[in-house]
C-alpha cells in the first residue's frame, strides 16, 4: 500500500501545476451551438434501424426483449 505522503509527491510529479488563473476562452456558448445542432443520421444508425425492424418482423417475441433493455 502506497503512503500517503509518496502518493501525494507521486500526484504532484504526475500533473504539473496549472499557470492559468483563467480559461482561455468561453466553453458556454460552443455547448449551446452544439445542442441546437440538427440531428444527422448516418449510414450505420440507418442500417441498425433497418435490422432491428427486420429481426423484429422475424421474432415478434423479441420486442418484449427489446423493450426490457430499452
């Protein structure tokens, strides 16, 4: 087991100190644009989609499945 003392000197060595007393920038505003952005679909959403709707057809039980780990 580590002391705690090494530990500490260990974390110290590990990260060094941070000389910013500020961000550089504002992450707000990058966050909103991001969340109001439209959804895309890609090829691989669109083709999961497609099997889970075929499976689907094939094993109607299996929506009871499907929506015990939804």
């Amino acid at each position: 087991m580590i002391e705690h003392d090494r530990l500490a000197r260990l974390l110290r060595d590990a990260v060094p100190p941070s000389t910013a007393q500020a961000p550089s920038r504002d992450l707000w505003p990058a966050v909103t644009s991001r969340g109001h952005s439209p959804v895309s679909w890609t090829w691989f959403d669109l083709g999961m989609a497609a099997a889970v709707v075929i499976v689907l057809s094939a094993f109607p039980d299996w929506l009871w499945l499907l929506a015990y780990h939804l």
